[in-house]
C-alpha cells in the first residue's frame, strides 16, 4: 500500500514545491498530479513515474511511503487524500491504567480524541463527516475495545480529559484556581483532592499567576474531579519535579483502584514505566501516519522502544538503539576547571538561595537536581551573568550560552534563516550537522516558520541554536520540556557529545531521569522549600548526588536487567525496602 502525504504548509503558491508539482501536472494523461487553484493532489492510483517526480518534490512537501498492504484493513482514520493516516487504536482497560509511547505528531492526540468520541473514526473515508457508528464498530475484532466503542457510541461512557498544553488555560479561564475547581467538582471532594495535589495554597491565585508545574497540578486536580468513566491524562508529568511525578503517579493509579478506565500520553519513561500496567507503542512518520501495535507490559514495552525493534511487528523504528551505561564511573577524562563559585548567597523576595563551593571542568557535564523552586534557575542565571549574587563569589574565564527555561520564537522568518542568523551556516554541515542538527531533527524544520513551530520544535531549535555558539561552559535550563521520549534521548546524546569532543563543559538543569542519567558525569542537588529557601550542594559523582537527592524525595532507582535504564522501584516493594536500608536508592548492581 502506497501514501502519498501533502504537507501544505510547504506548498503553497509561489512555493518552489507548488512550482514543481504544477510543472508535472500537466505531463500526465491520467492526470496523476493535479493543481486545482491553491491546491495541489497526488492520486494513490498515481503512475509509477507520477510517483518518482511527486517523491522528488522540493523542501520535502510530499512523502511517498509504502506500508504492508495488511495495514489497508486496519485504518483508522484520515484527515484527507493527501493527509495523515492513523492505523489501529489503544484500547482503555477497566481498572487499568494503559500507556501510549511514541514520538509527537504521529497520532497520539488523534487517538484520545477518537476515543473520546470528540470525532468518530472515519475509516478512511475523509469526506464523510460522520459516519455510522455501527459500521464503525463492526470492522474492529471483538474485544475490550470493540466494546468500548460501543459505548463511546451510545453515550454509555462519560469522559474527562487532561489537555496537554496547560500553559493555555489561563487564556481560556482568566480566575481563581478556587472558581474554576468549584465549577468542575462533580464529587464534591475539591477540599480533598487538591490537598492530594498539594494546591491548598494556591486556591486563592488566578491561573495567569502560576508557574508551569502548579498549572500542570491544577489542570490534573480539575481532571479528578470530574465523574467520568474514563480519563485521559496527556503529558501529566511535565513542568513537574520528582516528588510531584510520584505524587502524581499515587493519585492516578488512586483512579484505578476505584474501577477506573485510565490512559496516558507521557514521555517520561521512568514515569510511565512504575504507572502504568501496559503500554501501546506508536510508530511512524511525523505527519504522516502512525500505527498503533497491540499492549504490552510496560517493560517489554520500553525495552523494545528504547531498542528501536518491535519483534511482533518486525519493524525497526529507529537507526540505532538507545543505549545506558551500567556501573560506570565517569569524570576521569575531564579536564580544568572552567567555573568555579563559593559560598554564593542570593535573596529573591521572600526567597532566598545559599551555595557551597563547586566548580565546572572542560569535558564534564553536571547534572542539576532538585526540588522547584529551589533556587536552580537563579543559580544558573547568576553564572550565565544576567543577576548578580548579594554575596559569595563566582570566577570564570569563560564564555557562556546559554538555554533559558522559558523559550520563545521571536524571529520573523524561517528556522533556516533563524539559524543562519544565530549560528551561521554551522548547522549545515560537519560534525555539528551530523551530533546536532540531524540528530534533533532540526534540518526537517529548516523551512518552517519560526513563530509557528510547536514546543517540541522550538525547544530542539533552541538546543540546537545553544549548542551551535562558541562558548567554553553551555548551561540548559530544561532542555527536554515538550520533547517526546525519543527527541529527550538524542537531545541528551547530542549535548554529552559535544563536551566531550569540544572538550566543552555544560550544566543541565532537568526533572527527567533517564535524561540525566545519559547526559550527566556529576550531580549538582538542590535542597530546601520550594518558594521559601533552598541550598546547592555539590557537584557530586553521579551516584552519590542521586542517592542525595533520591533520598530526599524517598524515592529508589534499579537498573533494568536487560537495557540497563533507571527503573523506579514500587513504593514498599521487596526492592525499594532492601535499596533504602542499604542507602542504594539509584540503582544497585
């Protein structure tokens, strides 16, 4: 079975796509490629040469993709002749929480809000809007999901969803976080619930006063109060630090335990994994499909995916596999020091930091942990010289780039020409284009417009922009927000391979474990009251600044037998109990 994908964003009038793709319109009989006004069509029945001149478009606007002809019978629905095609779907599972893993843009928030009965599955059949539930129903085997469906169909099922992009309810509601959970308090339990969240404090605060992890808190307390059958939590980890993904994950596996139907989009593999009970993984092309496969346990699920082979399928879904070192000990190639700060106080407002002394060497990368609120971003900020310290002292010789938190697209023009203006004609090509710009996948991006990539494009752009400036220390602050699991996994390869081969050092600021334990040689680890006061210690080996800051959070890590990837332990487990009382709560080998 042969796709052929449009994306009409790259194809526009006076595009050098629509220019080709005109120019062969009208070298075909059968009239396999057609311009019509603005628009452009590629028939599926296209000749064979039709199809070699549409697969050479320029700036990559058509994509000719060829799928096993067994997939015909298992689509899903389509957006269009020439647009995104989504095969198979994830089935909710009663008092089970079921995962979805794959990369953004190939059907994952299609798939909840089919499942949601937002819009029903069309099958295929684009210019039907809607379809009949019933024949719907009939093509899928019978089943959990089959029957689910059917309830979805006869209205049988309520639903609460979890958006994903959290940082736009306050445009949608401008109020108390107090008003809009009273609106939605279908239990009558918001007393309870955000005191499970840990919101109490903030009920008096309006939406557009809150940092990105209490929105993220909120918007989940809103999701738990609502009666519904089923729940669909989309990226509920993000902006959110280790103690409140663990909380997070208590609350939500709470769901399940009262009979629940749960499912969750989440690229936190350390999170998903200790969440979820199994897990679908979605692979395929960036808008152009994406094929859902049959559940899994959630470990073979992520073995596979970290793998980069799905043997049921026998597809590879990626070049080469993620891989995670066991029981190293790095550090021992880094170099001088680059950075080196003492006894650094700094005051905020009510808040106030504190520092011991520390240093950065060429060739390491450290890891920055703790708590929000702490005083992290204030530390990296003091060091990249845009605040100053009330005391305390920082020396460096060095020149700094730096990734703020919060990224923004502010260039009026395309990725190409952004880049070209920060970077030069760096991102082009060499080592750089080879560890960076293909790896993050930024020169699929180079011909889009800066203002209207999402927020997993501009934040590889920014790593990328970050990376590709002379510098001697390269400090991120939240380098894998909006990233999906795989971006996260090559963001971490792309910034350790350039230290180490520049012979660069970087500080990297995150909440995502794996991320971390791929990137980091030290450990830096914030302690303290999130908002009131904190302290860095450190760095510190990668091990022991993990078992600090693990112990902290009460939280246990084991390497998994087979990947070697961090694993968090069940609370209370056999393993969790013999790890805290051996003062091992990374991993034990």
């Amino acid at each position: 079975m042969r796709v052929a994908v449009l994306l009409e964003e790259r194809c526009k009038p006076n595009s050098n796509a629509f220019a080709y793709l005109k120019k062969y319109s009208e070298m075909c009989e059968r009239e396999c490629i057609q311009v019509e006004g603005s628009k452009c069509k590629i028939l599926e029945a296209a000749c064979p040469v039709c199809f070699t001149r549409a697969k050479h478009c320029p700036d990559g606007a058509v994509k000719i993709i060829n799928l096993p002809e067994e997939l015909d019978t298992d689509l899903t629905h389509s957006y269009g002749e020439n647009a995104f095609r989504l095969f198979r779907l994830p089935s909710p599972r009663q008092e089970q929480i079921v995962g979805i893993l794959g990369p953004n843009g190939i059907g994952k928030s299609t798939a909840i809000n089919l499942l949601s009965g937002t819009f029903r599955p069309n099958l295929g059949d684009w210019e039907n809007s809607s379809p009949d539930w019933d024949e719907v129903i009939s093509t899928f085997p019978r089943g959990e999901l089959r029957d689910y469906l059917g309830m979805v169909s006869t209205g049988e099922v309520s639903i609460a969803v979890k958006p994903q992009y959290i940082d736009k309810l306050p445009r949608i509601f401008d109020g108390e976080v107090r008003e809009l959970l009273a609106r939605v308090d279908d239990r009558g339990e918001m007393e309870n619930y955000t005191e499970l969240m840990g919101i109490s404090h903030i009920l008096d605060r309006k939406l557009g006063d809150l940092s990105g992890g209490e929105l993220q808190r909120v918007a989940i307390c809103a999701t738990l109060l609502k009666e519904a059958d089923v729940y669909f939590f989309d990226e509920p980890s993000s902006y959110l630090d280790i103690y409140e993904r663990m909380r997070m994950v208590g609350v939500v596996r709470g769901l399940a335990e009262k009979g629940k139907r749960v499912l969750v989009v989440e690229h936190d593999l350390a999170i998903l994994d200790v969440l979820c009970n199994s897990i679908h993984v979605i692979y395929g092309e960036r808008s152009a499909y994406g094929i859902f496969t049959p559940p899994r346990s959630t470990r073979t699920a992520i073995n596979a995916y970290l793998d980069g082979f799905l043997p049921e399928e026998n597809v590879r879904i990626r070049d080469k596999p993620i891989q995670f070192l066991r029981g190293r000990n790095r550090g021992e190639e880094v170099g001088t020091p680059i950075l080196k700060w003492g006894d650094i106080e700094k005051t905020l407002g009510d808040f106030s930091l504190t520092t011991g002394k520390g240093e950065v060497k060429s060739a390491e990368v450290v890891g920055v942990v703790g708590p929000n609120a702490t005083g992290k971003t204030t530390l990296v900020k003091i060091i990249a010289g845009e605040i100053d310290p009330d005391e305390g002292w920082c020396t460096m010789d060095a020149k700094v780039s730096y990734k703020p938190q919060h990224v923004r697209a502010d260039f009026e023009g395309t990725v190409q020409e952004w880049l070209d203006t920060e970077i030069g004609g760096k991102w082009r090509s060499g080592e750089f284009h080879t560890q960076v710009t293909r790896a993050l996948q930024v020169d699929k991006m180079v011909d889009l417009h800066a203002t209207k990539l999402s927020g997993g494009e501009l934040q590889a752009v920014s790593i990328a922009i970050c990376l590709g400036k002379e510098a001697d220390l390269y400090l991120f602050d939240e380098p894998s927000a909006h990233l999906d699991a795989n971006a996260r996994m090559e963001a971490a390869k792309a910034i350790r391979r350039t230290m180490e081969s520049n012979e660069k050092a970087a500080m990297v600021i995150d909440h995502d474990t794996y991320f971390l334990d791929i990137v980091s040689d030290s450990v830096l680890v914030f302690q303290g009251k999130g908002g009131d006061h904190g302290k860095a210690i450190g760095p510190l080996s990668l091990r022991k600044g993990m078992n600090l800051f693990l112990s902290d959070a009460d939280v246990t890590f084991r390497r998994d037998i087979e990947s070697h990837r961090p694993r968090i332990n069940k609370p209370s487990s056999r393993k969790d109990r013999e790890q805290k009382s051996s003062g091992e709560y990374f991993y034990s080998d």
